[in-house]
C-alpha cells in the first residue's frame, strides 16, 4: 500500500506540488482518451498511475504493451520504463494521489439513453479513497450538469466541502483517435471548475500538459461545448449524406458537388458522405444533448432527423449495391458473393465501434448476399452470432462485388480494382483513377 503524503492544506500548495511535478496523478479508464492523457502526464514528468477495472488492460500496460490500436506500444513501453507510468485495478492508492482525472466510458443504455454507470461507479471509487486537498476532474463526455450531479454528491458525501477539502473540475477530451497532427498537447483544453479555486487548480494542472488551456465558466459550459462540438459533426454529417441521396437520383458526383461548394473561402465546412457514422462519440453524444433537452421539455428536433439519416446509409449502401448488379452483371443480390474491404469504423484503425460495416454485413446477409470482408487490421469479427474472419485479396477476382467501406492507406488499391469485377467506393477513395469498374456512393 502506497503511503499517503503528509496532505498541504490548501489549494497553493496542491498548485505548488502540480507545478513542481510532485504531484502524483491517477487516471480512471485507460481508453482512447484515458490513456494518451496518461501517457502526456507520464511525458510530463508525472509519477502516473493508471486504474482501470479491466485487469488485462492493466497487465498489458504494465507490461510495456497497447491495449488501444490507435495508441503505440512504444510510447507505452518508454513510460513504463521510465517508471513514469504504472497500472492498476485497485483503486485504494487513490489515497496517495494530488490529482485524479476520470476518462470512463459513457455509452447509451438499449433505449439509448446516458449511461452513466460508469461515471457513477468511477466517482464511489474516488469518494472511497480520496485524500483531502486532492483535485478531481471528470473528463468522460457527458450532459451539462453531469459534473455537479454525479460527482459532486459522491465526492461530498464525506462531509467535505468543494473547493476547500477538495477540489472538482470538468475537462473535455477531443481526442480524434488515429489523428496525427492533434494529440493531447496540442489540441486546446476547455476547464470548467465549480468554484474559482477549483478551476485555478484544475488550469493548473491541465497547463503543465496541454498548449492551451481555455477556463470557462462552470462545468456547464465545457460539457455542453463538447455536446455541441460532436453535434455539430453528426448534423453536418447527416445532411451531406442526405444530398448524397439526393445525388444519386439526379445522377451527379456529391463529392464533385462538395469539392465545387468548398471552393468558398468563407461560412462553408466540408463534411463528407460515407456508408454511415460510427465511433464511440459522434454517434451517441447527440442523443446526450438530445436527452438533456428533452429534460427541459425542449425536443431536439435536428438530432432525430440527422441521426434518422446517418442510420439510413448502410441500407443505402445495399440499395445502391444491388442496383449495380442489376445493371452491370443483370443478377441479383440474392446468392452474389460481395466483398467488403475495410470494417473498422474509421481508416487505419482496428476499431469496430459502432463501425456501419457490421449494419451492411448484416444487410447482405439479410438479402440473401454471400458477404465476406478483407481487413488488414481486423482479423476476425461477428455478426450477428455469425463469426467471420478477415479473407485475403488475391481470390477477389472470385466476387461480384467489392464494396471498400473503410479505406486503410495499406491496401494497394492498383491491385485491387485491376483484379475486381466492380467496386461500389462508398467514401470517394478511388477517385480520379479514371477505372470503369469502380463506381462512388
Ligand atoms: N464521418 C463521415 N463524414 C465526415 C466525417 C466523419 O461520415 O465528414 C464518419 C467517419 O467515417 C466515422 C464517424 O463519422 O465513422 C466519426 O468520425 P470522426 O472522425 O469524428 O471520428 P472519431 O469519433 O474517432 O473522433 C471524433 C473526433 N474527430 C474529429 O474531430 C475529426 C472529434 O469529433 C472528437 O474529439 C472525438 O470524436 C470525441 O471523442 O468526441
């Protein structure tokens, strides 16, 4: 058991210890967002601790290796090395922490609604074991008033006062996983804090790691702000999929229309149509803001249309698919064998959240399509109950079909549509190569 330090007794001399490295961090849920920030503590110079109730997560980190695909083993290993980073799933040493940031999951419920056990289960852990004069910020996306409804009871409940005994903040991640110009340092750190002090605390932290740190009002802000942030993507998403429809009964190119409108220097931001949305955010976080203003008994009308839409694009993949095939090789979907190339839910990721791929294997299925996938990354998947398992490409030439849903960068695509019979390209990867065969969404 790790000694607790003799405890400052105010917020200076945690900011002092923050400042001076002293301080020892712990981060809760070691996921595409928990762990690069870990990982920007331990770069920091931080003696950071890792918990996660996921002992295998732990031992893998512990071990020098990634249990995220975006995330490189070697920036892992270097940090453990360093004994700059260490994992657990006993979250007692949390008595020996300054500062603690929680990075846990928060996923819909089946009735898609927040789920925030995870928050609520993270926050007990906290409250169970905290030392005084720590600083406790949530990070995890949630709704506005998140912070003060489900952490500051849990953290309060042992008669402490916020923003003397303790202190608590919200700070949002925008990882963009696989990104590589943004990471952690580099991309601005919105810090909303319940009290004064404890958003003083908090932007102290928070500017030993990241550029720019951006303090906001209360805890409110920050989390609608990200709310707004991952909205604003899903919604402009979804209407250049609607026009995608809409282009493909007046028979033009959408991504010729949305090069031609991103010629506008001003008041346009290209977004871009593909076979559906997925990932663990810009697909759930609308109906978090959805749900927080159906709780002020305002419906949201835009978040339904455009997640109506997004949900329509793996049928329309289908739809499309099977129009081609009549067309071009006059038979059916019905016992044609399709190839899907690329599952994961974004390019050079090994990464199924909610990755629209698995809607069109079900679909193809469901149409009576013989489908199989090829994913470099991915080596088996399921679904429905049905395990499949990544085929190579050198038997492509045998598919009617291919549909490249997620382009990786280490596909040869010269091979690929010089040995396919047709390839329905559902994100304008193969654009410009001037091949017959290939065909846009
Ligand atoms: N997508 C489109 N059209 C677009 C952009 C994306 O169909 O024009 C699709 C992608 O194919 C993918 C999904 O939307 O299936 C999500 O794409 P994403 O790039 O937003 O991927 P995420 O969820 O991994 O990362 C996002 C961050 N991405 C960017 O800002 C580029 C950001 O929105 C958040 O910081 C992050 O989620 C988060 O955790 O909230």
């Amino acid at each position: 058991m790790l000694v607790a330090p003799t405890r400052s007794r105010d917020a200076t001399a945690l900011q002092r210890r923050i400042r001076s490295r002293q301080a020892r961090i712990g981060i809760v849920g070691l996921g595409y967002a928990g762990l690069p920030l870990a990982l920007e503590c331990a770069k920091a110079g931080y003696s950071t601790l890792g918990l996660d109730v996921d002992e295998a997560k732990v031992s893998q980190i512990n071990a020098g290796t990634s249990p995220v695909s975006s995330i490189e083993q070697s920036a892992i290993r270097a940090a453990v090395a360093a004994g700059l980073l260490q994992a657990t799933a006993d979250f007692r040493p949390i008595d020996s922490l300054d500062c603690i940031v929680v990075c846990v999951p928060t996923p819909l419920t089946t009735q898609n609604l927040p789920d925030t056990r995870y928050v609520e289960a993270a926050m007990r852990a906290i409250a169970d074991n905290l030392a005084p004069q720590s600083l406790v910020v949530l990070q995890s996306s949630s709704y506005p008033g998140s912070t003060r409804e489900l952490a500051l009871p849990a953290l309060e409940s042992r008669g402490w006062r916020v923003g003397c005994d303790f202190y608590l903040a919200y700070a949002p991640e925008r990882v963009d996983p696989g990104n590589r110009r943004y990471g952690v340092r580099n991309t601005p750190k919105l810090v909303g804090g319940i009290t004064p002090t404890c958003a003083k605390v908090a932007c102290s932290l928070f500017e030993q790691l990241v550029e720019t740190v951006v303090p906001v009002r209360s805890p409110e802000v920050a989390e609608l702000a990200k709310l707004v942030e991952n909205t604003f993507r899903f919604i402009n998403i979804s209407f250049v999929n609607e026009v995608a429809l809409l282009c493909d009964r007046l028979g033009l190119n959408v991504w010729e229309v949305i090069g031609a409108a991103s010629t506008k220097p001003f008041a346009f931001l290209p977004h871009y149509p593909g076979p559906g949305v997925g990932g663990d955010c810009i697909p759930v976080m609308p109906l978090y803001l959805e749900w927080c203003a159906a709780r002020e008994e305002l419906p949201l009308k835009m978040v339904a249309a455009a997640r109506a839409v997004n949900q329509r694009m793996p049928e329309f993949v289908v739809e499309k698919l099977a129009r081609l095939l009549r067309a071009r090789q006059a038979r059916s979907l019905e016992g044609a064998r399709v190839l899907i190339v690329g599952v994961s839910y974004k390019p050079d990721l090994a990464d199924l959240r909610n990755a629209p791929s698995l809607q069109i294997l079900s679909l193809l299925q469901e149409h009576g399509a013989n489908p199989s996938y090829h994913d470099p990354l991915v080596p088996t998947l399921l679904v429905g109950d049905a395990a499949l398992t990544s085929t190579g490409l050198d038997t492509v030439a045998d598919y009617d079909a291919v549909v490249l849903v997620t382009p990786h960068r280490s596909i040869d695509y010269d091979r690929l549509i010089a040995r396919s019979r047709l390839i329905l390209d559902t994100q304008n990867a193969l654009a410009n190569r001037g091949a017959s065969n290939v065909v846009h969404l």
